[in-house]
C-alpha cells in the first residue's frame, strides 16, 4: 500500500499553473473550466484544487461519489436559491445538486473526498437548462447569452450517422 504524503508544503499561488480541467481526467465538466491542483493524495482520495468558472459557465445539476466542500474565492456563484461571493460556502455529497451558474464568472476552493471527483450529470437536462441569474458585466450577459444559444444549438443537432451494415467485400458503410 502507498504512503500518503503528509510533509508541511506552503505554496503560493502562482507557483500553479492553470490547466484545463477536463485534460486533469479529475473533473468531467462542460468544456471550459480550469484548475489548479494544490494536493492530490489517492490514499486518502483528497484533492485540493482552485476551480475557475469562466463567464456565463452553467454547471449541470450533478453527482459523484464523493463530498465536495466549496468556498468561494472570486465573483459569483449562484446556486440553490443563493448568489455567493467570495468567502461564502457550500457543502455537497452524493445527492443531485446543481445546477451552479456563474454568469460573472467565479473561481473558487474545493476540497474533494471520497470516491471520486467525476461529475456524473444528464446532458439533456443541462442542455435545456434556462439561465436564471442575471449577469452583472456586459461581458457576463453576452457569455450567458452565448451559452445559451450553444445550448440550444447542441440540443437541435442530430446524432452522427452510425454504420448501418456491410457493403459488398465485408466492410461498414462510411458517411
């Protein structure tokens, strides 16, 4: 079994990089965010990071198999009947929660812990998802508007074609 590493560490935030979050393979979300990974232990299956929603950004309402403990370091989160700032707080665990709205955008503090960061959501569900909070900058209210019609757009898009057979010689269709 693996030791955890438990050494004092003092960073600063600059040390990190950003990185697209769905490259990190530690949070399926929408195209878009990005982190920062301040501690990863899979030991202990605790990961600290920075989570940075850009403008108009809907999170769907989602699980996952772990808690996740949120404080809000920059902008606006609007969640639950709530518009959070920085220093405000949420809990959540394996229960449907969400959606998350950032029409100003937001960066925020998680701490995950348990069984997995993967976010596990219905995409039509989030696809038809109408964006309640108002965005506060003219760049937020063009985002949400953005990310409405990309919304609406990705939900009149047909699937793509699938083989449907063999041609003569044995091999699928292509189209």
């Amino acid at each position: 079994m693996r030791q955890a590493d438990h050494r004092f560490r003092a960073i600063r935030d600059r040390q990190i990089k950003w990185k697209e979050g769905a490259a990190t393979k530690l949070l399926t979300l929408p195209r878009g965010v990005k982190v920062k990974i301040f501690s990863h232990d899979p030991v202990t299956k605790r990961i600290d990071m920075k989570v940075k929603f850009p403008k108009g950004y809907v999170e769907p309402a989602h699980t996952h198999k772990s808690w996740h403990s949120i404080l809000v370091t920059k902008g606006r989160m609007c969640v639950a009947g709530k518009d959070l700032r920085p220093g405000d707080y949420v809990f959540g665990w394996d229960t449907l929660h969400g959606p998350y709205e950032y029409p100003d955008g937001c960066e925020v503090f998680v701490v995950f812990m348990g069984g997995g960061t993967q976010h596990a959501w219905k995409e039509g569900v989030h696809l038809r998802h109408r964006t309640k909070w108002r965005a506060r900058t003219v760049a937020g209210k063009h985002a949400v508007a953005r990310g409405e019609a990309a919304r609406a757009r990705a939900l009149t898009k047909k699937p793509a074609a699938r083989p449907s057979g063999a041609r003569r010689g044995g091999t699928a269709k292509r189209r």
